[in-house]
C-alpha cells in the first residue's frame, strides 16, 4: 500500500486539512481579540447627543487609542479615564481602557470596566460585542469555559467573526475530533 503524504495532495487538500486540524487560524493566521473587528455595517452603538461633553469625551477617547497604539499605556488609562469623567455614560472608553487594563495585567480593573462597559451599551452595538469578546477572553483564561462560551454566544450573535472562532474552539466534540484526524493523518 502506497505511503500518503502532504506532496500527494492538492493545494485545496491541504487548506480543508489545516482548517480542519487548526480551526482558529483562518489564512494561516492565528486570530487573536485584539478589540479591531470588522463588524456587519448595521452594528452601530447607539447615537450619543451632540454636546461639549460628548465631544470632549470622544477627542480624549481618540487620544488615548492613539497613546495606546504607542504602547503609552499608563499615560492611555490616564486619558480614558479622563474620557469616562468627561461623559461617563458612554460605554466605549470604558471598554477601551479595560483592553489596556488587560494589557497591562490589571485583570480585576478591567473587568470591572467590562461590567461597565457592557451595562452602559446594555450588551448590544459595537461597544458592547467589543467587550462581551474581552470577558469571553478573561473568563477563557480563568478557565470558565461555560461563562467565556457565553459571551463568545452573545457576541457572535452581534456579529462578531472572532468570537465565532472561539466557539469552534471551546466545542470539546471539534477538539475531540480534530486531536482524532491529526492521529490518523500523521504525516511521514
């Protein structure tokens, strides 16, 4: 009986294989949460009124991505935090700083901003998939599979492909199955 191998296989082959056994990688490319999502055009928050406050809070909120992005991270939380005081109803600096929190392994201050986050924009919109992602990301981590699996629902019913990938992830009959095939398809 002849030996398979990879160089027996079409391209096409190999792709169905790698998303077989590596289904969070799509294109070979680990999709990691990183809070930048393309969202479906109709996830909007809600519109916010267009005062001074408002208006402040979104330039601060602004700045403080962009002293974020620099890995200003400290200087970051000091920005959004004065974004939150400027108009504290708004639930999307409260998300953003909670991505910095955890960045900077600040677990319990970012879900303290999460739960914020996720009450202000009452779980929906763009803010509040971003974040329904962010403690699906924590709660995986923790090892709350059940409250990670969840928000990983929730969110990917907002619209969001990353958390999709994650509920193909904690399926333990995927995990099961693709452990399975890799045995079975070692190749020589």
């Amino acid at each position: 009986m002849a030996t398979l191998n990879r160089d027996c296989l079409s391209e096409h082959d190999r792709q169905v294989l790698e998303s077989i056994f590596n289904p969070s990688q799509i294109g070979g490319e680990e999709l990691l949460y990183t809070g930048k999502e393309e969202f479906p055009e109709d996830l909007q928050d809600l519109a916010e009124p267009d005062n001074p406050h408002i208006q402040q809070s979104k330039k601060l909120e602004i700045d403080a991505i962009e002293l974020a992005e620099s890995g200003k991270l400290k200087d970051a939380v000091d920005l959004f935090s004065k974004s939150i005081d400027a108009a504290p109803e708004r639930p999307a600096p409260w998300n953003n700083r909670a991505q910095v929190y955890r960045y900077l392994g600040n677990e319990k201050a970012a879900l303290e901003d999460i739960e914020q986050a996720l009450k202000l924009s009452n779980r929906s919109g763009r803010t509040g998939c971003r974040a329904l992602c962010q403690r699906g990301v924590l709660r995986r981590k923790n090892k709350d599979t059940d409250g990670a699996r969840e928000d990983f629902e929730a969110a990917a019913k907002l619209g969001s492909q990353f958390a999709r990938t994650q509920l193909i992830e904690l399926n333990p009959y995927a995990a099961l199955c693709n452990q399975m095939l890799r045995e079975v398809m070692k190749v020589t």
